[in-house]
C-alpha cells in the first residue's frame, strides 16, 4: 500500500481553503486551492505546480465525530477519503509561548 501511486496518505485544508497532498508513494506535497459550493455539497480542488490547471470535484458528507468523507474521482480513478477534524489546540507552536514574529 506505501508503493500505491493512486493513494494519499495525507491532505490537509486550512480555513483558507488552501492545502497541501501527500502521496503515499512520494515523500513531496502538491498543493491546491479549493473552493465550496455548499448548494450542491461539493469540494473543488484547484491544484497547482505541475499540475497547475487540474481541478478535482469532490462531493462531500458530515459524518459524526467531526468527520468529513469525500467522494469523486482523480486522474480516472474512484478516490474516497474520510478525514477527520484536528483541534487547533493539538497544534503546539499556536499554544506555546513561542512566537516567529513579535
């Protein structure tokens, strides 16, 4: 499964929409804007670098305990992922004293 060219081990969506994908095959991210048309329950992934140009329309579903699963298909093939929500507490740098700019 870490050698499968059609799997993600992880993405990532800030609240700017704007995120980043990891392969599972592959130790680099590509990025990506998106975009959400919450009439039709939609996710469009707009994805950057190489890629630039390339959108992915995923549609999606609240699940319990803060789950979001997402449904389409990317580079012909059927994707689904079921994410889960991160606590921006978790993120330790946002809680410590420690600050990059003053």
């Amino acid at each position: 499964m870490l050698t499968d060219t059609n799997c993600w081990r992880r993405i990532e969506i800030n609240a700017d929409g704007d995120g980043w994908v990891r392969p599972m095959d592959n130790p680099y991210f590509f990025g990506f804007s998106s975009t959400i048309d919450a009439t039709r329950s939609q996710l469009t992934m707009n994805l950057g670098g190489k890629r630039r140009g390339t959108a992915i329309v995923l549609a999606y579903t609240l699940e319990p305990s803060d789950r979001l699963r997402l449904v389409g298909k990317f580079d012909g093939a059927e994707v689904s992922m079921l994410l889960h929500r991160v606590d921006e507490k978790a993120f330790r740098l946002l809680n410590s004293k420690f600050r990059w700019a003053r």
